[in-house]
C-alpha cells in the first residue's frame, strides 16, 4: 500500500499522500506499521533544525507503533469507526513521513532554516490530527492491554496539549541570515565571523556542504519558476548569493569528490541515457513538462492534452483505455531534460504568443543576490591577481561554476574584469589552473560582451595555444567550445579563420580527441562555415575525407549527427559536393538514413543528399536511384518528419521519380532543371 518515497520526486516541503484504498483492516494494519516504522528510522538522523519538534513527534510516533503492533498480534475485530481512524493515521503518518524525511535531507539545511516557522506549524497541525483521528477510535472495544491502552490514550493527550515551536536558537539563526542578507543590500561586507556562525549552527563544515546547499537551492529556485505565485524566488536567489558567498571566501579548500561531482553537473547519468527518452512519444519532441499517465507512460502536457481533447481517452503508446485521465508530473525526468539542454546548449521552446522573459538569467534575482555576487567576484579576481598558486587555482574553479549557473554571474564578472587575469593563467603548467581558466572561459564566451574583451586582450591565440598543446584533454575539449561561441560573430569567425594553424588543431582533434573534444570541435568548424571563406578552407585543410572516414567509426549517434551536419553545410556549395563524392561518401550517407533513429540525423541526411543531388546531377541521382531501400526513410518523413525535413523529402523524391521517368523512357539524361526545385527550399 505504501512505498518508500523518492525526494526527486516531489518538490521539497509538499506532502502529496494519498489517501488509502479499500482494503482489508489487517492490510491497512500492516502498511501502518510500516509506514511507522519508516518514520521511527529517522531517529538516528540529525536535525539541524526544528530539533525538539522532530524528536518530540517521533517519539510519540514510537508509542503508537507499539499500539499498532498489538492491536495486529491480537487480531481484533474492527468497527467501521475502527476502520476510518486507521485510515485517516495512514493519510497523517504519510504526511509527517515526508516533513521529517525533509528535515533531515542532507543540503536542505540552510532552507529548513529559512521555513522553520512552517515546518513548526505542520508538526502542530500533524499532531493535532493524530488526537482528532485517535478520538474517533473506539479504545474499549479493541483487545490491547491497560499499559498499551493508558499509553496510547497519553499520546492522544499530548498530540493535542504539547506546543510546538520555533526553536530560540532557530530563530536567531534564521535572524542572523536575514542580517547578513540587509548587509548585502546595503553593499557592506559581512564579518566572516557572522557567516561562519550560521554555518556552524547548521553543520556546514566543508566547501562540499556549502555546494550542496546550493544545488538544493537552485533546484528549488527551478522549481518555484514554475510556480504560480513564485513567493519565495527573491528569497531563494539571496539564499544562493550568500552560500556562494561562503562557499567562495570561507572555505580556503575544495574536497576532490565535492569538486568532481559539481563539475559533472550530473553528467555521468545523462551520457548513460538516450536523448530519445527525453522526448514526448506523441510530438516527439523534447519536454517541457513532461507527465506520467495511469499506464506509466510519460508525455509533454501539452501533446497528452491535445490527445484526451480529440475524443482519445486512451494510453497514445499502448491503446489502453483509461480509467483516469489524471496527470502526473514527472519532476524527476524534468530535471534531467533541463540539464541535458544546458549541457547541450538546447535553448526551451518560446510560446508564440508570449514574450520571452530573460530577466531572471541577466539580472540578479535580488539586490542581496547582486550584492553578494558582486563582493565575491571582487574577491575572486583579487585572488587571481594577488593569491598563491593554489588561491589562484581555488579562485578559477569558483569563477568556473559562477559562471556556469547563469548570465548574470558571467555578466557580474566580465564586468569585474575578469577574463584578463583567466587569460593569463592559459600558459599554465598547473592543468588543473589551466583546465579551471578555459572553462570560466568557455562560459564567459556565451555572454555577449564577454566575446569582445576576450579578443581584444589577445584571447584568440591563448585558446588556440590550449587547444593544441592543452594539459588535459578537457582543457582541450572547453578551448573548442570556446571558439564555437567567439564564431557566433562574423568579425571573429573571419579572425579565427585567417589563422594558418585554426582549422587543422580543430581536425586533429576530431580525429584523436575524446567524444566531447569531438562534438566541441564539430560545432566549432560548423560556426566557423558561417564565413564563406572559410569554406575553402576547411577543403583544402581536408576535412571532408576525415569526416568520411569517421562516419563509420563514430560510436557516438550525436557525433554521427554532428558530421551530418557539417557535411550538408559544406554540400551546399558544388565544390563542397564534389569533395564528398570523391570521398565516396555517398553509400555511408544512404546507409545511416536507413539506420540512424534520432529526426535530426534523418534531416541531415536527406539535407545533404538533396544538396548532392542539386549540385551533383548526373553522378548522384542514377546511384541513389538503384537504392530501394532509401524510399521507405524518405516516405516516413514525408509525415513523421518536421515541415522543413518533410519538404526536402518531398523534394527529393519527386527528383528521383522523374528521373525514373525520363531514364524509362530512354532519355539518356534527367529532364529537370535545377531552378525547378530551388524554391521549395
């Protein structure tokens, strides 16, 4: 009847329980004394907060189990009102199991600080329901004995009678945040003195605990984004300030696994997902809300309703009917997505009938926010300029993750003057400095302004320099996707392209690189393509051939994907075309339309085999002619596909039936002239 919860699940401080089905009293007797039993192992965890109240309502919950044990062993008999206050304890302790499972959440603690008055509150109302439950039940006609009956007629008393309060030291703790959070707004520095006894108060002890706090705050910030009244977003963000401010200034090292892990960003479990269990099963699309119906099938909000609204009161997947249209959200799979767009640079789909609001990514999320930012950045570059080699070193991973969690950081510290002093730590022979320098890098090169001052402090040949001789491959990997981002610009594309060496480090790294140096370097030279003179470029440096060649060894469905695309850009042009042919890609091509699975590859595809077509005439369409099995892809995207993938399939295969036609009819030549075609494009 019950199942241990999943925190991912469920936003912090809700308690979504349900209420009981029907069910025999001996199997609600049994998943009550479960559901005890969950709740009593809390005991050994430590309550950095709302400590009196956890342990006074967990021992109260340790005598009821005893009752409950009893009640069970003597198998009574019960009457409906018997049955109806075992019910409504079920739906109570399903409750109070999630509050303290919340109390005690590791990362949590700065936030439960920060809700004590709350939590405080639903100890009392949880308590409270206890007694009034326990009234309804009918203690003279059920066999226990007089010491289990006076004890359990002594946790109704208290359940009703005990207080519970904000603990005084709770709130001095959480007025001393509040404090430090007007010191911000006011622009004066806080004395570490305070900071380090609020973190004390709450067993904050490492840099790890501090960005663990973090995390967990920045989930809930995502969340309540999502919110209707979004009433704590300002508290939330001057949360996140102060603990980056301590984690930055406090903490004079990083823990190795702390660091691993925020460098991951919970990387390790998206590269073992397929990005295809991202997308809804109706659009096939990626989500944006994605919700789970009674068969356990997930889809996007939207698609699902559009379904049910059309007269299909079914499961899309399995054709079942169901029995209840009721959604799901999938809080968990919805993190995942977000982080696999932010990974991958995947931007979230705009409302046509919206206007894009960005405020909450270019401005600080609150004056303490800002504040607090503000002050670390300072203190950040002073390091960079002033500090020992491992102050440095410390100070470049901070700027690193700042400047990953969002615009305004990257905004705060360019501002600040920090890509000069990351700059000069790229010649480093520390890899760890240097790796940390072109990641902040990496990240600071989305921010516009940004790209400008990274060129003019002679940025260009530094990055080049670490993408050639880089300390580490992830050095080389983040220098890649620097340059994506400083190609985003036309002035800066022509720049990296009139460099002699540019074009071959970023091949050589597709050839000998990991998988990411691989996808960063594929990106790079398609923005590099963006210039049309770096199109003869890229020929001459050879790439078509290796490309090629690494078609049929890539491992890597996103890679593969990725060369697709670089390849129908360079297609476009005759010259590009005729450098594919010579490299007798045009097989490969056919055959990974026939097995690549994601939309995007298939639109390559066919993108590129069409530009073949246009420019290759008589030495493309005679081959892929004799090719059965390449009409069945083709036909599928005539109605799966996007309307841009649907229209060049459309395309190509009129093409090809016509000169099937004329070629029927002896006409040693197809009868279709190229302007034909070029404005469906």
């Amino acid at each position: 009847m019950i199942r241990k919860s999943d925190a991912s699940t469920r936003r912090i401080l809700t308690f979504p329980a349900i209420r009981p089905c029907q069910a025999s009293p001996s199997t609600l007797l049994d998943s009550l004394l479960l559901l005890a039993s969950n709740i009593c192992e809390n005991k050994s965890k430590q309550f950095f907060t709302n400590h009196r109240n956890a342990q006074q309502s967990l021992r109260l919950i340790g005598v009821l189990s005893i009752f409950l044990e009893e009640i069970r062993e003597n198998r009574s008999d019960f009457s409906d009102s018997s049955v109806l206050c075992l019910s409504e304890l079920h739906f109570i302790l399903q409750k109070l199991r999630f509050l303290l499972e919340d109390l005690g959440l590791d990362g949590a603690r700065l936030w439960m600080l920060m809700k004590c008055e709350f939590i405080a509150s639903q100890f009392t109302v949880l308590m409270r329901a206890i007694a009034t439950a326990l009234d309804v039940l009918p203690l003279g006609s059920i066999e226990v004995s007089r010491e289990v009956r006076e004890s359990t007629q002594l946790v109704k008393k208290q359940a009703r009678e005990l207080k519970f309060e904000v603990d005084p030291v709770d709130r001095l703790a959480s007025n001393d945040v509040f404090s430090i959070l007007s010191q911000f707004e006011g622009g004066i520095v806080p004395d570490s003195s305070d900071l380090r006894r609020v973190l004390n108060q709450l067993g904050i002890k490492s840099w790890g605990e501090c960005n663990r706090e973090i995390k967990l705050l920045e989930a809930e910030m995502g969340l309540e984004h999502l919110s209707e009244g979004k009433r704590d977003l300002r508290l939330l963000s001057s949360l996140i300030g102060l603990m980056s401010y301590c984690r930055g200034v406090l903490f004079e090292f990083i823990d190795n696994l702390a660091a691993q892990q925020s460098n991951n960003c919970s990387s390790d479990v998206i590269k073992y997902l397929n990005s295809d269990d991202f997308r809804c099963l109706i659009s096939l699309e990626l989500m944006t809300d994605p919700v789970t119906v009674q068969t356990g099938h997930t889809y996007d909000r939207s698609s699902i309703l559009k379904w049910f609204k059309a007269g299909n009161p079914t499961c899309p997947k399995t054709g079942e009917r169901l029995k209840s249209t009721d959604l799901v959200p999938n809080l968990a799979l919805k993190q995942l997505i977000s982080q696999y767009r932010c990974q991958n640079g995947i931007p979230v789909a705009e409302k046509s009938h919206k206007k894009r609001n960005i405020t909450r990514t270019v401005v600080a999320g609150s004056v303490a926010a800002e504040g607090a930012t503000k002050m670390l950045a300072h203190f950040l570059i002073h390091r960079l300029e002033n500090g020992t080699g491992e102050e440095r070193e410390k100070a470049s991973f901070e700027i690193r993750i700042l400047t990953k969690a969002n615009i305004f950081n990257r905004s705060c510290l360019a501002e600040s003057g920090a890509i000069p002093h990351l700059l000069n730590l790229l010649p480093s022979t520390n890899p760890l400095a240097q790796e940390n320098a072109i990641a902040g890098l990496l990240n600071l090169s989305k921010h516009s302004k940004s790209k400008t001052i990274i060129v003019e402090n002679g940025g260009v040949e530094l990055i080049l320099g670490v993408l050639k001789e880089g300390l580490k491959m992830e050095a080389r990997q983040h220098a890649a996707g620097t340059l994506f981002y400083l190609a985003s610009v036309e002035e800066y594309r022509v720049l990296i392209g009139e460099i002699p060496g540019a074009i071959p480090v970023l091949m050589d790294l597709i050839r000998d690189g990991s998988d990411s140096c691989k996808k960063n370097a594929l990106v790079a030279i398609f923005g590099l393509l963006m210039h049309s003179d770096n199109h003869w470029r890229v020929l001459s440096a050879g790439l078509v051939p290796l490309l090629a060649n690494l078609l049929t060894s890539f491992e890597s469905e996103e890679l593969i994907v990725d060369s697709l695309e670089v390849l129908a850009t360079i297609a476009e042009k005759q010259d590009g075309t005729i450098a594919i042919l010579r490299a007798k890609a045009l097989p490969v091509i056919v055959e990974i339309l026939n097995s690549v699975t994601s939309r995007a590859g298939k639109e390559y595809c066919v993108s590129l085999l069409l530009a073949l077509c246009l420019n290759g005439g008589g030495d493309v369409v005679p081959v892929l002619v004799k090719n059965p099995s390449l009409m069945a892809p083709l036909y599928a995207l005539l109605t799966e596909g996007t309307s841009r993938s649907s229209k060049k399939a459309g395309l190509l295969i009129r093409l090809l039936h016509e000169f099937h036609e004329t070629s029927s009819s002896n006409l040693t030549s197809p009868a279709f002239p190229r302007e034909r075609f070029v404005h469906v494009w």
